[in-house]
C-alpha cells in the first residue's frame, strides 16, 4: 500500500517529508506526468530507488554555446531539459561556477515557494536530484552529467 501519493496539479512533497516516509520505509507515489519520458506516475520505496528513477525520468543534458554578445567571448551553459538554469562566464570554468549558483539559487526558492507555482512543480524532479546530492561539487557533476 503506498503511503504518501502526489497526484497530477499538485505541488509534490517536500524533500524532507518525502525521505522521512522513504526512512521507515514507507512507498511513495510520484506524479512523473512532467517528465521527458512521459511516464505517468512512479512508486519508490528507498532513496536509492528513488535517486535510480529520477536520474532515469529527469535526466540532465547540459548545452553549450557561445555568449550572444559581439562586445565579448564567453560562454553560456544551459539545460536542455529542466529548470531555467544557465551559466554565463568568460571561460567555460566560469559559466559552470554561474551554473552552480544559479542552481543553488533555484533549488532554494523551489523548496521555499516555487514548488507551488505551477509554471515551476514541473521541474521537481530535476530538483529532488539536485537537493538530494552530498555537496556543491556533487550538483555540479550532476548537473553536467557526470558521475560522482
């Protein structure tokens, strides 16, 4: 029987809610409607699975192009899929250190009041990934897909 269940319009579980009930073993359904696969809902029953799933259903692809400014040469980091996050720098090393932050930035005001917005509750899978890693270099590597 699955304890806690997120259905489609609403704002998905805080991530703190959603690892306790995983904590005691409890499965939770997702509301996945929102992910580039189109899977309509998912159960989870740990947190590996959970982290197995959403790198599966919210994956990240990370594009890069030039700045569009004639003035300078610099980069733009951004995700092809997910959150409005972009990186802009001089050097590529600097649009990932802007990519970071601004996702750093994200993550918080999603937890905080974007997950309630519904331009925003899409994107929660991209963002439990995020939210659930050990540290900044951890959702840097997340976020340019590569292993940790």
């Amino acid at each position: 029987m699955t304890i806690l269940a997120v259905r489609p319009g609403l704002p998905q579980l805080d991530i703190g809610s959603l690892l306790e009930a995983l904590a005691h073993h409890q499965p939770v359904e997702l509301d996945c409607t929102a992910s580039p696969t189109k899977v309509a809902t998912i159960e989870v029953r740990s947190r590996h699975d959970l982290e197995e799933k959403l790198a599966e259903l919210y994956p990240f692809r990370p594009h890069m192009s030039p700045l569009e400014d004639a003035d300078r040469v610099g980069v733009s980091i951004m995700l092809v899929h997910g959150p409005p996050i972009c990186g802009r720098g001089e050097s590529v090393a600097e649009a990932i250190r802007d990519l970071r932050e601004n996702a750093l930035d994200y993550i918080t005001r999603w937890e905080r009041e974007l997950r309630f917005d519904i331009a925003h509750q899409r994107y929660w899978g991209w963002v439990y990934r995020l939210m659930i890693c050990g540290d900044d270099d951890h959702i840097q590597d997340r976020l340019l897909a590569r292993e940790h």
